[in-house]
C-alpha cells in the first residue's frame, strides 16, 4: 500500500479554483470532466473541470489519484540473480539490454 504522500502527493483544496467562463474563449459547452492545459507562473499543468455554471467553471488541478492511498495487486513471475553489467550500473536492465 502506498499512503497519498508517497504517491501523487496529499489532496491541495488550493488547487481547486474558480475561473470566469470567459476565460473559456472558444469552447461553447464546457463539461465536468473536461480537461484543459492551463500556465500558472510559467509551469504548464492540466486541470479538470469539476463544476459549470452561467458566470464561472470550476477546475481542479490536482493529479485525480491526488489523496488518495494506493493498492497495487502484483505477481511475482520470476527471481534471478542480477548480471554484472546490472550491478555495476546499480539497476535492472531490460530484456533489450540498457537504454541510458
């Protein structure tokens, strides 16, 4: 289990912004879950439209896994001593080989 932390990061109600709909200059029907880029301080991040009304659009730019604790469901296929160049580089290599 991986906790929100270490994950995408805890839930930022601060991320959460109204933004005049006008803002939304050639988009006619904005929908929730809409996905738009937005630039905020030089930094490029996608947002999701949470809400829509006449005036404004709401929009979310936390990750949508953002809060919330993951599960993951694994199955081990096959353990096998690591290779010198694999020790050596201090990681795994792939069935190509090494791709750095």
């Amino acid at each position: 289990m991986v906790e929100p932390a270490d994950g995408y990061g805890e839930y930022q109600k601060q991320a959460v912004q109204r933004v005049p709909r006008e803002n939304f200059q050639g988009v006619d029907d904005i929908q929730p879950g809409m996905q738009f880029q937005s630039e905020a301080g030089g930094q490029v991040m996608l947002v999701t439209v949470t809400d829509v009304n006449d005036q404004e659009v709401t929009v979310d730019a936390n990750h949508p896994l953002a809060g919330k604790r993951l599960t993951f469901d694994v199955e081990i296929q096959e353990v096998r001593a690591a290779t010198e160049d694999e020790l050596n580089h201090g990681h795994i290599h792939g069935a190509g080989g090494v791709e750095h």
